[in-house]
C-alpha cells in the first residue's frame, strides 16, 4: 500500500520529503551505482526529498569493509561534483550531505544467486527499520546484469521480502533492457509477474528523467500555440536522434550480441517516439499517461518483409576520427569478430496509423562514433505555398523547425522564415532559443533523481508497463527476424566522426526530405 494521498489528478503529491524507506541495491560497487545513482541520491539529499529515516544497503560479491565500500561510493560523488562544475566556478563536495548518507549505509558480501543471501539481507533490513525507522518500505534497485534480474526477484520472493503488509510496500527497480527479443521479454514479464505484482515492478529507462523529455508533455498539452498544430494537417514529419561519439569501449561483447536496434531503439527512442505522438492523457496519473504512450507502439505500421527492406538501414564504423582523436574501426575493437555483423548504427522509417498521425513519416536514428553527441526530437511544420513569393529573389520558404534539445543542453528551439534588411524581399532562417539553464536555476543532475524519488514516493508515470516494454519488442522483431535469417540485408559502413552511413540519406531523400546536421 503506497503511503501518501494521490492529489486530485491521480498522481502522488510531489514537492515533500519522500516516505520512510530502505533502498537495497544489488551491484553496490558496479559503475552505475557509482556514477549515476550514488550521485543522484546525494543530490535528493541536498533536495531535501530523502526522508531522515533512510538507509542504504549495498549487495555484491566484493568483500568491503563498511569504511572501504564508503569510500569507494565517495569517490564517485566527489567526481561528479567536480565534473558538473560550471566554469571556474568549482562547486565544494557537501561533507554533512555524504555523511547523511554514508552514516546509514551498509554493505553485505554475497551471491545473488544464493538463498543464504537473503536470510542475511531479511536480518540487515529489520536492523534497519529499527535503527533508522524506514517503517518497513523497502526499494530494490537490481543494478545487475539483465540475466539476474529474473533470478532475484524469485529469491526475494521466496524470503518473503516482497510481501506488502501492515502498510508498508516493497518496490522493484530494474533497468534496462527488458529482454532482448519480443519472446525474452515477455518470459522475463511472466517469470516476475508470477511473483510479484505490476505495481511493485518499476521498470527504468533514465532518459525519462530528463527535464526536457517531461517537459514534452507540458510543450504540447499546456500551450494553444502548439496543441492545435500537433497533427497530421500542420506537421510534414517528425526526426528523432540518438547521436554518441563514443564506440563501444569496454562493452564489446554486449554488443557483438546485442547491437544498436536492441541497446536503444525499443526503449530509449520509443520513449521519445511515444511522449511525441501520444494523445493527451485524461489525467497525469500513472496508468492514464502509460496507456497512451502504449497506443502509440500499438499503432505503429508493421515493418515486415519488404517495408524492413527498404525502411531500415543498419550500419558499422569503421576506422575515423571523433573529436580530433583517431578511432579505430568497430571490427578491430577487442573482443568483435573481423567479419562482425553487429550494427553500430540503426535508421528507420516508420508510419503510426491513427488519426493523428496518418500519412506522416517519423525517421528515427541512432549510432555510436558519430561526429556529435546529442539527443534531439525535431518537428518540421509543412511548408506553405510558395506564390506570393513568386516574382521575388526567395526561391524557397525556411522550414518551420521546433527542435527539442534532451542532450546534453537541454532546451527547445524554434525555426522560421524572416525578411533580411534591405529594399528587395529576401528570407533568412532565424532561431529562438529557451535553454533551461539560462531561464532556471538547475543543479547539475545525474536524470535518475527524478526516477528515484518517483519511486519512493509510488509514482509510476515515467517507468514501463509490461505491456509497454512488450509492444516496444513488437515493433522491431519483425526486422530482427530479417536480419537473423537472411545474410543478403547489407550492413552498410560509415568511417568514425561521420554522422553515419550514406544510405540512411535515402530514408528520407525518397520523400524529399533530408537528416537534420548532427555537427
């Protein structure tokens, strides 16, 4: 039973400290809790959102000492403060915001296959409701390879310790990814459902914690001057981009097995997809938004057989240059195989078939070792007509652009046609742009603070549904399919530092349209 009234949307009240809780963390002394989530709950701590009943207890096959595995998390928040500085402005490490922290951590040494590690973990959890009074609420946050995930739910089962009684509640956080195929997915879905209920699970995709990405909703819902345009009658078609400059680095068998398709496209761009062509939920609650987004999957033209043909493009990197460092190619990165089929790279043009949206093309791309990092989703406005420009030196209308920037400045930008000074009629391409740093004051953010305390608090609308996650797989196992069974689909190469292969031009040059620059 989540603690707390929902407000009158339906949606948990926000802005408050978050309820009593325990948060365990399996893969305590992995990268992400180091990087990413220590950080972000030091920074909840400095929000004031971490209740004073808290504790922390980190589970790994590393064998800390209580003073060593703080140190250890220490040093990835104090690299983050002194990576987030802005300038020479060096913002000072908070000392009683770590030691809030560090003073209700512990750490235990075992196997998260093994049934003992969580008699252990049952008696460290009730040391912890009594020392700290976390009431019995306990987060779960599975920071662990994606084969374990349906593995310690089981076990935490079998303990008994996601059973929610006497009102408190147990919740799950499992990051991505949510299988790696439409089949996994749903057997992942049923082996933890069979266990626990969908609202303990709160499956995480962190670009949803960005504030651009939340703020796609507030942009189109909130404001007369683009809801009314948001349509298949004002919008020629929609780009969404994923651009990384880094390869693969350490991670390449992941991704000898895993590929761009699967890393990023069923989660990481859905999202951004689902968030743009949703309809306006009734109401900010959980499910009311998550059954919208889920409409959107559902209503995606399949890309079977020829429509995956011609409508996909997959690409590698080859040998280049990132940044005005030389990379070499992705099949002479240690670990991939010379005659590696692995894409680095995945373009695609897809059709939602609704009323909104029918007839407009969305383009979707994303890569590794391209020439610039950025996330962007841009909508292009249909042109108008050209006569009265007819018997003047324009020879052609500036298109109407509205660019959300989600990384790494995150803003919005608008692009439209204006009269350049001077006695004849000539049009020059002008930008307004809003950067959420220069209009608000905003800590540097890991994007898992919101995610975290959403969950503390019981909100679910920025995680997956299963059947979110299972119409997401729906739409790219058909192409998954084609590439698996049929060696004849080209895999296309582009040289490092490019924005990437020549073909993925012709996803849009055969409507007469073009990529927006990534540089």
């Amino acid at each position: 039973m989540d603690s707390g009234l929902d407000s009158p949307a339906g949606r948990p009240q926000r802005g408050h400290r978050a309820p009593p809780c325990a948060m365990v963390i399996f893969g305590a002394s992995g990268d992400l809790t180091k990087r990413l989530l220590m950080p972000a709950l030091y920074n909840l701590v400095r929000a004031r959102r971490i209740p004073d009943h808290f504790a922390v207890i980190g589970i790994d096959r590393s064998e800390w000492s209580e003073e060593n595995f703080r140190a250890h998390l220490a040093e990835g928040v104090r690299s983050f403060v002194s990576d987030t500085a802005a300038g020479a402005i060096t913002e000072a490490f908070d000392a009683d915001t770590w030691d809030f922290l560090a003073q209700r951590m512990t750490h235990i040494d075992g196997d998260a296959t093994n049934p003992e590690l969580y008699v252990s973990l049952a008696q460290e959890l009730k040391s912890a409701e009594a020392e700290y009074g976390t009431a019995g609420n306990v987060i779960f946050y599975l920071a662990v390879a994606s084969s374990l995930f349906g593995t310690i739910v089981e076990r935490l089962a079998e303990a008994g310790l996601t059973e929610e009684k006497d009102g408190a509640w147990r919740r799950i956080i499992i990051e991505k990814p949510f299988g790696t195929d439409l089949p996994s997915a749903r057997a992942l879905d049923a082996r933890i459902l069979k266990v626990v209920s969908e609202s303990q699970i709160y499956r995480m995709d962190h670009f949803l914690g960005k504030e651009t990405v939340q703020n796609i909703m507030v942009l189109r819902f909130a404001n007369g001057i683009f809801e009314p345009l948001w349509n298949r009658d004002h919008i020629d078609h929609v780009q969404i981009t994923v651009a990384e400059t880094v390869g693969v680095e350490r991670r390449a068998a992941f991704y000898e097995a895993t590929g761009a398709l699967r890393d990023m496209v069923p989660n990481h761009v859905f999202q951004l997809l689902s968030l743009t062509a949703m309809e306006p939920p009734n109401s900010f609650a959980a499910d009311a938004v998550r059954t919208e987004k889920d409409k959107v999957l559902e209503a995606v033209l399949p890309l079977a057989g020829d429509d995956s043909r011609r409508n996909v493009v997959r690409g590698q990197y080859t040998a280049g240059i990132v940044k005005g460092q030389p990379v070499r190619a992705y099949r002479d990165e240690d670990g991939v195989a010379p005659d590696s089929m692995a894409e680095t790279y995945v373009a695609m043009r897809l059709g939602i078939d609704n009323w909104r949206w029918a007839d407009v093309p969305f383009y979707l791309r994303t890569g590794k070792s391209l020439t610039r990092r950025t996330t962007e989703i841009a909508i292009q406005f249909k042109r108008v007509p050209f006569a009265l420009f007819r018997d003047t030196p324009v020879d052609a209308l500036t298109p109407n652009v509205l660019a959300l920037q989600i990384q790494p400045d995150e803003g919005i930008s608008l692009q439209f046609g204006a009269k350049k000074p001077g006695p004849e009629i000539s049009l020059g391409g002008v930008r307004m742009d809003f950067r959420y740093r220069d209009y608000f004051h905003t800590e540097p953010s890991t994007g898992y603070e919101t995610l975290v305390y959403d969950c503390m608090i019981g909100d679910a609308m920025l995680f997956q549904r299963a059947d979110s996650v299972e119409a997401g797989w729906a739409v790219v196992q058909p192409v998954l399919d084609l590439w698996q069974n049929d060696r004849s689909v080209p895999l296309e190469f582009y040289p490092a530092g490019t924005a990437g292969p020549d073909e993925a031009e012709q996803l849009l040059w055969r409507g007469g349209r073009k990529w927006r620059p990534i540089s």
